[in-house]
C-alpha cells in the first residue's frame, strides 16, 4: 500500500478522500490556493502546500506546481478527487512521468473514454447499445422517412454542424418527417451554410442510471450496482440515489454487464461511472466518468465499502478487494448535494461566510463536508457546499431520514437549497419514484419556499427583530472589533445582554 | 414600534413591542401574538400559545438569516417608523452596553452620520469600546458628556426617526 498521498483538490472532496487515506494510515498532503488559506482540507491534512493564487489555473489546475508539491513533500501518490485535472489525461501521464502513482485510470483508457465518438464506437463494438441515430447529408425526406420508421418515433431531427437548439426539431409520427425535415434543412443551411441533418432517436422522458464500476491491474472488473440520477436541474444533479426503483433484477444484471464490457474493453483501470439513458427497459450507454464521482458515497451507504480505500488499494497495485459475488447490496440511500446558491433567486451562486454551521446527526446518516464556521466560500471554485447522505432499510425510510436531517441542517450566511431539496423528496411524484431528467423541470420550475403563517410568521419575524437589536447592541459595544462579523457580534451580545 | 421585513417578493408589516424583557408582543395582518423568549443560548427560543419555535439568526449587511422550522428565511428589513422608545427601539438609539465611562464623543446634536460610524468610546474594564451608529442618520440627541460615567443600557445618543 503507498504510504504518503497528496490530494490534488479541495472542499469536501479532498477532506473525504484524507479521511480514508488517514484512516489506512496514509500520511496526506493538501494543496491549497490563496482563496483556501483557511479550508478545511487543509486543516485536516498532515501537510499542506500552497499553490498559488486562487483562480484555479494558477493553483488546482497547475499540472507543474502541483507535482512540484508532491515531489517536494515525499508523495509517493496523486488523488485528483473529481473536476479539476480529474480527468486530463496529460495530467494523468504527467504524474506517471513523474514517478508518482496517479490513483486514476491510465491516460490511455481515459482517452478512449473521454471523445464522444470514440467512445460511442467503443460501445457498438462490444454490444452496448447506443441511442440509434443516422446521418443523411444529401438524403430526401423519403429516406428520412424511411430511417426515422427504423429507428422508431419520436425522433430527433437536428443540424449536423451545429448546436444551440438551430435546426433541431423533435418528430413524433411518420407524417410530421417531411415538413420537418425540409425546415431542419432550411435552418440548418442558414444558421451554419450547411444543410446535412442528422437523425437521432429522441428519449422522451428517460432516467440517468448510471453503474459502479472498478478495474484492477490484473484483469479484474466488478459493478456495484447502479445510482439514479434523474433528478437534475439544468444537467446538474441534485439528488441520487440507489438502487434505482425502475430496474428490475434482470435489468440491473444486463446493464451492470454492459458497463463491465465497455470498461473491459477500453483498458480501464481504478473506479470509473458509465453512464445510460433508461427508457423503460431499453438502456442507451452515454458515457464513461473517467474518475470517482460526487455521488459515490450512495453505492458506499448499500454496498458497505468504502470506494477512495478501493481506489488506494488498486492504485498500490493489488488485486480488487471482492469478487462480484462477494459484492452484496443492501437497503436504500440517497445523497442530496448542498450548494452554495440561492433557490430563491433562481440558483445564481452565492457566496459569503459560513456565519452558522450545524449539521445534522442520526444513525444512518453521513455528511460529506467542505465548511466550516467562519469559512468564506470562495466564488472561484464549483459552489458545493456539502452532501447529505443518509441510508434506510427502503426507499421510504430513507427519504423520511433525508427530510429530517435536511430540516436539522442549519446553514446560515451563504443561501443554500436545503428547504428546497425538502419540498423535493416530498413531492408525491419523488416519493412515487417517477422520475426523468425532466422531473425538475416539470415540477419544480415555479417553486416558492413556503412561508409560516399566523403565531409561526410572528415568532419568525420576533426572531428577526430580536437579531436586529442584539446586532445593534454589540456592535455599539465591540470596540475591539472593527465592523465585527455577525457570529462574533452575537456571541458578545449573548455575554453581554443575557447576563451570563 | 412598526417594522416592515421583505422575505422574496412578500412584505409583512409588523408592531412588534417588547412588554417585558421576555416577553414579545407581534401584530400582524390584524393578528397579535404573544411570545415568550428565551435568549439565553446560542439559539433563541420562542414559545407561543400554539408552541415553541427554536430559531438561530445572524445579520450579514443588511440580512437577516433566521433558521426557523427546518428552514432558513432570508429576511429583509425595510423601514421603520419609530413608534416605540425603551427597549424596541434600537435602531434609533445607541445605549451603553455596559457601565462604563465615555472618553471621547465624536458628533454632535444635528450631526449626519454613517452607518457603523463610531460615535463615541466607552471605557469600561480597562478596554475601550467603540460605540457606533446602528444605521445611518441625523443625530436627534446627545445626552452624555466626556468623562461621564454611565449604566448599563443607558441612552447615550439618539438617531432621528426616518422618514
């Protein structure tokens, strides 16, 4: 096992991975930027090496510095944690040119992975199936036709050269193709001078279910099973869980296998995602997440592993830890992720300082977290906060543990959405389990957080009021303070006002 | 005294009036309720007729954060018409935090001032205390002096009510 590990990431990521690799007797290394001089990940690690300046191409995505830092600090090994230079491949080879284990997939594999068409290819060659689709360059509108009846309606019509929605008609029945196909043509010639269309099968409303899956150095591929992902907002997921109520055991077994063979086949080695789209019980592979994934600690809550000491042990050059059979499942978990946005003002990130941090505490529940009281959230990095995991016997446990603990979360002084995630998993449709990526979108485009009323709107604005003349008395009594932060000015007060 | 606090898009004017210490008088939309608080802690507990409501709150410029009912309100104080005097009416007046003698007085009767503009320095256990504007606005009255010794919550400085 490698005995000294530097995480080359930040916020909740980093601190997860250290807990492990603490916990295996790893010693760990943080990087930090100027922007992170007080985070948490660098409190918790053994050691710490700043970077640079806070823009993330000066610090987390330094390839250079970031391996200086590790040679300098007697690193035997690299963690990349997710985003950042998680999945370049020339940051994978870097490390490896450097002497270093990276605890990732080769460069190699994550190339094959990481191109849509290759990847694509990949997957018809080894019988996973793909969204069906056709090009037509020069075709007729009868040609269309004729592929569209093949491929099955609805279906997709959209520019070849281009994007943004230009050219890009959704077609529902045989006598719709013609009409549609010459506007497609027509729009796609004016917005890119270039009228090939392509055909693509158009999945009304599909689930994200994606698979677990982990390769060693020795021929060895297991699945842990599958996470749902559907509920999104604008292609972010929000809430994951596992498993996934739409599979059935058959199903689970086909497409655990698919992933296994598409991974198999691009040389894949360490913890790595694949991705489908799930229309009923017809699958189509999307794509291959080169990396561990935010939403990883669900398949840690059903399976009992713990999936960064797996990454350590493979990246050591050992065996995979348990065959597919030892591998069990058992019981539900969701994961929620906690923002720093503002659910009120439509998601826009928000920053500020953690003024108030409680987090909430059950059996069964896990909180994955970056902050910490007094914490600034900086706004040059993705605005994750937290994630609350949360395990129960079945589903419907798990979302009662997941809406309590979300309720005893207390985040103050950066906006978060934890009444917002509340109203979801409450929503008759969540608890129902009938979820597409469209769930968000449909559901909860036009959502309010719901406001007390009667003796709770007045005991509201009494708390308000009596923050107000607490901050007024402090700050006319904090002399040492400049313009003392809330936190600071409200524990005086409290000394001060309550007579303590 | 009168308040209006915006929460989203929602104004909610409210008397909120402090009969006792611990004791909170809200009208609201017609409706009054009176509360018992308890601020003893880090949370400040507030118990009605119907129940007991546990919130946590924190300003941040001009914000106020409530945690309340598993939920967190981001609350908006928008005016305020100076109704009350005594212990409601904080933001128009400046008390003295604790006994203590006044060193150094920096504005005058008539005087515009800025929000945390200090105002006057307090002495007390050996360590000066900068006392400041709640707000911004015209100083109304002055009732203290240099070398003065003062209570606990004694009214040093007065705002004039806004508009």
């Amino acid at each position: 096992m490698i005995r000294s590990l530097l995480i080359a990431n930040r916020g909740e990521i980093a601190v997860r991975v250290m807990r492990t690799a603490r916990a295996l007797g790893i010693r760990t290394i943080a990087v930090f930027s100027d922007a992170d001089r007080d985070a948490l990940h660098v409190e918790i690690a053994d050691e710490a090496v700043h970077i640079g300046a806070s823009p993330a191409s000066e610090s987390y995505l330094n390839v250079e510095k970031i391996i200086a830092a590790a040679r300098e600090h007697g690193a035997e090994a690299i963690h990349p944690g997710y985003g950042f230079l998680s999945e370049n491949p020339e940051f994978s080879e870097a490390v490896q040119l450097a002497g270093l284990t990276f605890v990732g997939p080769p460069a190699d594999a994550m190339r094959r992975l990481g191109d849509k068409i290759s990847s694509r290819e990949l997957a018809t060659q080894h019988n996973v199936p793909i969204t069906p689709g056709a090009l037509l360059p020069e075709g007729t509108a009868a040609q269309a036709k004729t592929k569209a009846e093949e491929i099955g309606f609805p279906v997709l019509i959209k520019a070849a050269a281009g994007g943004g929605g230009k050219g890009m008609r959704i077609v529902r029945s045989a006598d719709e193709v013609e009409e549609s196909f010459d506007a497609a043509r027509r729009e796609a010639k004016s917005a890119f001078g270039n009228d090939a269309v392509y055909l693509e099968k158009y999945i009304d409303n599909p689930r994200h279910v994606e698979f677990q899956v982990f390769c060693d150095g020795h021929g060895n591929a297991v699945h842990l099973g599958e996470r749902e992902c559907s509920v999104q907002r604008r292609h972010q997921k929000i809430i994951e869980e596992s498993p996934s109520v739409a599979l059935t055991p058959d199903l689970r077994k086909r497409m655990g296998e698919a992933a296994i063979r598409i991974i198999k086949a691009a040389g894949y080695v360490n913890a790595g995602t694949v991705e489908f789209l799930l229309d009923g019980d017809k699958f189509y592979f999307l794509e291959v997440n080169a990396r561990l994934q935010v939403e990883h600690p669900v398949t840690e809550m059903v399976t009992g592993e713990d999936l960064v000491a797996w990454q350590l042990t493979v990246a050591s050059g050992e065996k995979l830890p348990k065959t597919q059979e030892q591998i069990r499942f058992r019981g539900h978990a969701i994961e929620c992720r906690v923002y720093a946005e503002d659910p009120t003002n439509g998601f826009l990130p928000s920053s500020g300082t953690v003024l108030r941090l409680e987090e909430p505490h059950s059996p069964g529940l896990r909180v994955d977290s970056g902050i910490r009281e007094g914490f600034e959230i900086p706004v040059y990095y993705d605005p994750i906060l937290s994630k609350v995991i949360c395990w129960a016997d079945d589903r419907t446990h798990a979302i009662a543990r997941m809406r309590d603990a979300l309720k005893h979360y207390v985040l103050l002084g950066v906006r978060a959405p934890l009444g917002y995630l509340q109203d979801v998993l409450a929503h008759p449709e969540f608890v129902k389990g009938n979820l597409s990526t469209h769930f968000i979108a449909q559901h909860f485009s036009e959502w309010k957080e719901p406001l007390p009323t009667g003796e709770a709107l007045a005991a509201l604005l009494a708390a308000a009021n009596e923050q107000t003349r607490a901050t007024s008395r402090a700050a006319s009594g904090n002399g040492s303070a400049q313009t003392a932060t809330p936190w600071q000015t409200l524990g005086d007060w409290r000394t001060a006002g309550a007579g303590a | 005294m009168s308040k209006t606090y915006r929460i989203g898009q929602r104004e909610f004017p409210a008397t909120i009036v402090h009969l006792s210490p611990e004791q909170i008088e809200v009208q609201q939309d017609g409706e009054s309720s009176v509360l018992n608080c308890d601020c003893s802690g880090r949370q400040l507990i507030l118990e009605g007729e119907r129940r007991r409501y546990r919130t946590l709150a924190v300003r941040q410029k001009d914000h106020i954060f409530v945690w309340f009912d598993g939920r967190t309100y981001d609350l908006h104080e928008l005016e305020e018409s100076a109704a009350g005097t005594g212990a409601g009416g904080s933001q128009n007046e400046i008390r003295s935090p604790m006994p203590g003698t006044i060193i150094k007085l920096t504005v005058k009767s008539g005087q515009s001032v800025e929000a945390d503009q200090i105002v006057a320095v307090l002495e007390a256990m050996k360590m000066e205390h900068n006392l400041r504007a709640p707000r911004a606005g015209k100083i109304s009255k002055v009732d203290i002096a240099v070398g003065q010794t003062v209570s606990s919550d004694a009214l040093l400085i007065s705002l004039e009510a806004d508009e």
